[in-house]
C-alpha cells in the first residue's frame, strides 16, 4: 500500500468518517438482495461458478470482480475473495 493511501484513509478515519464492513463475497451478493442464480445470470456466468467463488474455491479474474462490486454496489476494498483464515 503507497504512503498516499494509507495517509488519505487515516485522514478519512481522522474525519470521523467510517468505512464499511470487510465482507464475503457470498454476504455481498446476499445484501445487494440477489439470489445465487440471478446474481450468475446479471454476471453472465454459471451459478456453480459463483458457488465456487463463495466458497473460496477459485477466485473471479480482476475485470469481474470490479463487475461484481458494481453489480452489488459494494466497494472492491470491503469485498474479501478465497479462504479467510481466522
């Protein structure tokens, strides 16, 4: 991460401004109110291909990801893609 970054967002937290929660790729779509299925559809992929993604078993290329926080209206940054260790 590039010193600019970290100084704007420790200027947006300094502004008293919150960022959204880091979520799974399965809660965004469920938030944005979609189906599995529809969802797939809107991505013009297969729903055993979103499955895999949810699940952490592959991860989407870049271009569809950005397709994805668009297509939920949640920022990339908050998104988290794969495995999530605990």
């Amino acid at each position: 991460m590039c010193s600019r970054t970290i100084e704007k967002e420790v200027n947006h937290k300094m502004e008293g401004n919150h960022y959204p929660p880091k979520i799974s790729l399965a809660a965004a779509r469920v938030n944005a109110g979609y189906l599995q299925e529809v969802a797939a559809v809107k991505l013009h992929v297969t729903p055993e291909t979103l499955r895999s993604w949810e699940k952490g078993n592959t991860v989407p290329g870049y271009d569809k990801f950005m397709e994805i926080c668009k297509l939920y209206q949640y920022p990339a940054d908050f998104i988290f893609c794969g495995k999530r260790s605990l």
